[in-house]
C-alpha cells in the first residue's frame, strides 16, 4: 500500500490567505459597529430622562420644611443629569438655611438623592419695618414674612429697635457668648446715642441688665467675667460693660 506524504503546495495559498484576511476584517467590522452601538446608546442615556435624578428625599426635618430645602438646592428631579450632582456643593447650599445645622447627602444607583438633615434651635428673633427676622444659633437669619414660625420663636430673646445692619453685627458677636450667658438673656434692647452708637441693654431672666458695645460684646462676655462680675457684685442690677471696666450700680 502507498502512503501519501502531505505536501504544503497541495493547497491554495492565495485562497487561505484570503480567507484569513476576510475574516480578520468581518471581526474588525463588527467590533467597529458594536463600539458605534454602545456609544449611541450611552449618548441616548445621557441625554434622556433615564440619566436624570428621579426622586430627592429629605429626612430629619421639624422646624424646616422639607418642600423649602429641595426648591433651595440647584439640582431638581427628573430635570438635573445624575453624573452631575455634586455631593458636597448641596450640603453646602442647604448648610446655609436657616435651622440646618450639619446636612448628608447620598447617591443611590437608581438614580435617587437622598437627603438628611440635623436641625439646630433658634437663637433670637426681631422685627425690622414690621417684618418678622429669625436667627438660628449658627447665626444664619432668615425673614418669616408670613410668620409661620412666631409661636416657636418666642420663647427665644427678642432683639428691640435694631436695623437690618446693625442687626448682623450684633449677631456675628453674639452666637460666641458662652451658653451660659446666652440662656439667661430674656430680650435685647438696641439704644444708640450720638456718643455710644453700638450700646446695647441685655436684659436677664433674673433682672439684672447688662450693657454692652457690638463690638466688644463677645470679648467682655466671657464665661470668666461673667462669674466674676456678678459673684463679686451679686446685690446690683446694673452692670455697664465699657472698655476694659465694668461699672456696677443700682
């Protein structure tokens, strides 16, 4: 019996090469189309409502109101794109509202925001040309012009006779004094004069009256100088605090 010794030039060449070329460029062909398909369907998810924040929750709320944080913040439901959204730049917009004393924001994979917020308390209140202005104990104020909270704030001091400016001075040095001082003011009276153009009258829940300039309010009142002045003098009910002294009367 003859055996057959496979010979290389038995076989077309030109044809297998050919065919080996004709597949490498279908298989490149249809990775090119399957690239082109999945950059249009990202461009057709970015673009549409699917790649847009479906729900804003917010938690934690009692004296804020959850409608007044999602209509304060820039991104909205079904209108900002989901990549966009900026943790940190929301917890800093709703931060700054009257009440919110620390904010978490979170991202879920469904397209979801979720909020949660930590209230602080209010620390005064004032009218200014009848229009009711709320402070909280970061010092953020904020008008009430339909006086929604007013039956809240009301058992905090009342600033007397300010204006809007001076206002804003008397809280930036304020909210330093110690709590200790700050729980025992029952109302604060602005009485300016042509020589003392920031006096101010603190009046106590135990009838002393303190009198303070804006300016040095937080320096003077301390938790020290306070002990020590109304230990040292606890019959009198006037203290003046001006300067570096304290004058103390009846």
């Amino acid at each position: 019996m003859a055996t057959y010794m496979y010979n290389e030039h038995d076989v077309n060449q030109v044809k297998n090469m050919q065919k080996k070329i004709k597949k490498k460029k279908q298989k490149r062909r249809r990775c090119f189309v399957l690239i082109v398909l999945i950059i249009i369907a990202c461009i057709i998810f970015m673009t549409g409502n699917a790649s847009k924040v479906k729900k804003i929750s917010v938690s934690g709320c009692h004296l804020t109101n959850q409608e007044n944080i999602i209509e304060h913040i820039s991104i909205k439901s079904k209108e900002t794109y989901f990549f966009k959204v900026n943790k940190n730049q929301v917890k800093k917009e709703i931060e700054q509202m009257l009440f919110i004393k620390k904010a978490t924001v979170k991202k879920d994979l469904l397209g979801n925001v979720k909020i949660t917020v930590q209230e602080n308390n209010a620390m005064l209140y004032s009218y200014i040309d009848n229009i009711l202005y709320i402070v909280d104990e970061d010092g953020v104020m904020e008008k009430d012009t339909k006086q929604e909270k007013l039956s809240y704030v009301q058992r905090y001091p009342q600033a007397i006779n300010f204006d809007e400016k001076h206002l804003k001075q008397f809280i930036k040095e304020y909210k330093q004094l110690p709590s200790v001082i700050k729980n025992q003011i029952s109302s604060i009276v602005f009485e300016p004069n042509d020589k003392d153009q920031t006096k101010c009258k603190l009046e106590l829940d135990d009838g002393k009256i303190f009198y303070v300039r804006i300016e040095d309010m937080a320096r003077q009142l301390t938790s020290t100088n306070y002990y020590l002045v109304t230990q040292k003098y606890p019959e009198n009910k006037y203290y003046d605090f001006l300067g570096k002294n304290v004058y103390v009367y009846n």
